[in-house]
C-alpha cells in the first residue's frame, strides 16, 4: 500500500512561494494605511475648520480642541477632541478672536503618515510634504495648499 504525501521539496516551494506573495503584498497595504490615515486627518480638519467657525459664531474667540470637544452639544467627535486620531496628532494653536491655527501631525513618522497638514481662519488646507510639526500660523500659511 502506497501513501501519497508531499516531499519536503513540494513544502519548501509553496512555502517560498507564500514568502513571495506575502513580500510584494505588505508594502502595498502599508502604504494603502498611510494614505487612509492622510485623508482622515485633512478630513479631520476641515471639520475642525468648519466646527471653528460655529463655535466662532456664538462666542468671541475661537475654541481650543477641548472646548470644541466639550461645549453641548459638541461640535467635534471626543476622539478628535482628544487629540489623536487615526495615527495623527492634533493641535489648535495662535487663538483669538481673529484666527485660530489646526494642524496634524504623524505620530510615527513614515509609519502612521508622510505628510503633516494644517487650516487656518481662512479655510484653506495646506500641506507640509516633508511631515513634521508646524510651528504656528505664519509657518501655516507660507505652505502650498492641497
């Protein structure tokens, strides 16, 4: 009586060939990852903008994250009001009664995003390519818009 199995040869190359799969795939799903969490962050922004511009509407200065997190009803999610989200950091900085200034950063440099993004009173969003913090307004607004 004869049995029928696979050699050790026939394991090796489905195993090389899994390897290979597994090689060309991961890189691509990463990078599919760090464009979602880019476009979660621009979209958290531009409703942080548009929150801004309501809480702006009924107070006399533009709201900090919390405010904007904790006024009833809240204007943002408590998640973006805690200040992470999707694997950027976020901030509202250079707030008056005239401007305000929102950024989002990678947490992890390359790994939860490339680029850092910014929007200010005047509702436009701009892109820093290189990632990294964005000091302030002025900073905000020397950048091209995306």
């Amino acid at each position: 009586m004869s049995q029928k199995s696979f050699t050790l040869i026939e394991i090796m190359i489905v195993v090389a060939i899994i390897c290979i799969l597994a090689a060309v795939s991961v890189p691509g799903l990463l990078r599919a990852r760090v464009q979602a969490n880019e476009s979660s962050a621009q979209s958290a922004l531009k409703t942080m903008a548009t929150a801004e511009v309501a809480f702006r509407g009924a107070n006399p200065l533009y709201a900090t994250l919390e405010e904007l997190g904790n006024a009833t009803p809240a204007y943002i999610d408590p998640v973006l009001a805690s200040g992470l989200k999707n694997g950027y950091s976020f901030s509202i900085s250079d707030i008056s009664t005239e401007t305000y200034c929102a950024t989002a950063q990678p947490q992890v440099q390359g790994i939860t995003g490339a680029r850092s993004f910014c929007i200010t009173d005047d509702g436009v969003l701009r892109i820093q390519a290189a990632g990294g913090a964005i000091a302030d307004r002025a900073a905000c607004l020397a950048l091209p818009s995306g």
